[in-house]
C-alpha cells in the first residue's frame, strides 16, 4: 500500500528491531512506523489508546503502544502545546548539528528530547519560546545527577544511574537508554555551552545561528576510523547500516585495552551513515572519531 504512492521513498521494515516498524520518507520527511497487534475484528479510528481494557497480549507490541501513549501522555502534561512543540524544534535542531541525536551511540533519543523539553515547560508555564530554551540549558546544565528527570510521579526509584528518564504513562518505566558516563561527560559540555550562548541573549554579539553551529568534527578528534559497509541493494544495505553501526561503535569501544585515558567516539554525522558511491554497489560511508592520549592496542575480531 504504502510501496503505490509517489509520496513513499526508502521504505523497508526492521522487523528484528525491540518495536518492529516500518521506516521510509514521506515527502522528504523521515517516518518511523511502529506495528502492535491487537487480537480484535476490527479497530476503531478513535480507538482509546489508555483504556486499561484495552489487553495487549505480547511484548512486542506492548513497546510499540508505549511509545504511542508516551507522546500523547507528554500532549496532555505540557501547559502551552505550541510553545513546547516550537522549543521542541529547536532542542532537536541543536542536538542533531551538535552530534547529540543519536540514541544508537548513547546520546539523545527523540523521546528522551520531548519529555526534557517538557520538564521544562511544566516548571515555566508562562515564559516564551526563547527564555524556554535558555532555562533548559540552565536546567540540565546543573542538574544534579543521578536524580532522575520524572514529569509526574516523584515517588518512583531510580534504576539508571546515568541520565535516568521516566516515561510519563502507565505501566511507568524508565527510557531504555544507551547513555554511558563517557558520553553523558559529551552531553553535559553541549549543554554548557549552550547555555554559556544564550543565558545573555541582550549582548550585542548575540545571534541564534551560534547555538545551531554544526559540531567541528574532524578539529576536535586526533583519529579517525573511516567504515565503509557494501551491499546488493538498497534495502539491505539501509538494514545493515541500522544494524552495523551501534554494533561497530560499541565493538570499539569494547576492544580497547582497559584502563586508558581514551574519549568516547564521535560520529561524523548525526544519524547512521551518509551515502557514499564506490560506482558500483549501494554502500554507506562514514568516520568515527576517537581521542586517544596514550599509545593503546585495539583488537577487532571479524566474528
């Protein structure tokens, strides 16, 4: 259905993935679109997705109703919906030009962003869209961790020593999150700096463009692994890319020899991998950057 129409580019599912879905681009904009299965003849196009009667069997599709409810349940807590999707936008925007956007390698997930964004609005119902980016910075650049980012019930334990994030709806349960200490250090440092950027916005040198600066990559790593991945089509090769890339960066990361001063990789590019041509099969191109102070034996096993 979705293959007929013009409008569709890109399409292949990720059936192995924790929330099987389908992901392609609709008219330029990337969509990711999530399956349940529910054991009913037929579902009503109002269909209330917090009804407690509404028995969702399997586990799979439990997490795809989840992440459903969790953007419906973040609508409903915000005090001003335009403000918070404006901010939104731009939180977004700097996460992905700063190298941040990325939940694959431990950074930001789009949901982790929203219920950041709207902790925010919450606490400061009446202030403009502007103020509210500078108060997040200056909320999460003192944060005070490991206290978790909770929008409703305060009362609930923390299990994630690192970046805890509750999602607002029941069952209550914590944003699975791929954040380490290495690369929290990373997220903490964007969000100085962003707030070191924006706290004064009455000075004369300030622009918004500064906060949007792309992330100086190749000036701010002294080595780099360039990983090229080739496959017969491209379906597959946008499977394996999705597959290849968390697994190589963690792989890395797990090869060095323990005990090391050495940085968390960065990514040349905020999302996977950017096409690349060899001329003669569909392949991804990208570089993972490292800083390494000391001299440091990496084994890559093949298997």
């Amino acid at each position: 259905m979705l293959q007929s129409r013009s409008e569709v580019s890109e399409l292949h599912c990720v059936k192995t993935a924790k929330v099987p879905l389908m992901r392609f681009n609709f008219n330029g904009i990337s969509i990711d679109f999530p399956y349940a299965q529910l054991r009913v003849v037929s579902v009503p196009a109002d269909v209330n997705i917090f009804d407690p009667c509404l028995v969702i069997h399997d586990e799979t599709s439990q997490r795809s109703f989840s992440g459903v409810r969790v953007n419906q349940r973040i609508l409903q807590l915000v005090p001003n919906l335009k403000h918070f999707q404006t901010m939104l936008r731009c939180i977004k925007l700097w996460a992905l030009r700063r190298g941040l956007y990325s939940n694959l390698l431990g950074f930001f997930g789009g949901i982790y962003l929203a219920i950041l964004a709207a902790f925010v609005c919450q606490r400061y119902p009446n202030a403009s869209i502007s103020a509210l980016i500078t108060l997040f910075f200056e909320k999460f650049s003192n944060w005070p961790c490991p206290r978790p980012v909770i929008l409703q019930d305060q009362s609930i334990p923390s299990k994630n020593p690192d970046g805890p994030i509750l999602m607002p709806c029941s069952p209550f349960d914590w944003c699975n999150s791929n954040i380490t200490r290495g690369t929290i250090r990373k997220i903490k440092k964007e969000i100085k700096r962003g707030y070191d950027i924006t706290k004064d916005q009455g000075r004369l040198d300030f622009q918004w463009c500064h906060l949007f600066n792309h992330f100086p990559f190749t000036e701010s790593y002294n080595y780099f692994v360039r990983i090229c991945l080739i496959a017969p089509d491209h379906d597959e090769l946008q499977d394996w890319a999705g597959r290849a890339f968390p697994l190589v960066s963690v792989r890395f990361s797990g090869c060095l020899v323990p005990g090391l001063a050495v940085g968390m990789p960065g990514c040349s590019v905020p999302l996977l991998a950017v096409p690349y041509s060899l001329g003669f099969l569909p392949d991804f191109d990208w570089l993972l950057g490292w800083h390494l102070w000391e001299a440091v034996w990496i084994h890559f096993p093949y298997k």
